[in-house]
C-alpha cells in the first residue's frame, strides 16, 4: 500500500511541475508510469516553452508577447 501511495504521488508532483509548464497530462502519466523517475524529468523537461529571444527568459511557444520583457515576438507586416 505504501508503494501504491508513493507512485500517486509521484503522479501528482509531476503532474503539478507539467502544469507549471504547459504539460500536466503528460506530467502525471509519466509520474504515473516511471514514479520518482518521472517527476525528475517532468523537472528537467521543458515543456511547450521556449527561450524568449530577447531577455532568455522560458515563455509559450505561441506567445506574441513576452510576458517577462514585452517585447514583441511576431513580426509586423
């Protein structure tokens, strides 16, 4: 019983790291499946993020803006 407690937890940590990212289905089932394994790659993981161009900082990879900077990231036309 105890096992079965700590792989769900390990489920609910790396899904609540994936929801930081933008990935918290994918977060939990990899918790799910490789436990303790899975929160340290939901943890080295980075998500549907990128660096933003300007200040380094990790925003959505379809952000227009940069939430950190607001520096535009879509080119004017």
């Amino acid at each position: 019983m105890v096992y079965v407690l700590l792989w769900l937890s390990c489920a609910i940590i790396a899904a609540v790291i994936g929801n930081r990212k933008g990935e918290a289905g994918s977060g939990f089932l990899i918790g799910l499946l490789f436990g303790p394994f899975g929160v340290l790659f939901a943890l080295l993981s980075s998500g549907n993020r990128k660096p933003c161009p300007h200040c380094k900082e990790l925003i959505h990879k379809k952000a227009e803006v940069c939430p950190h900077c607001r520096t535009p990231l879509v080119a004017k036309t």
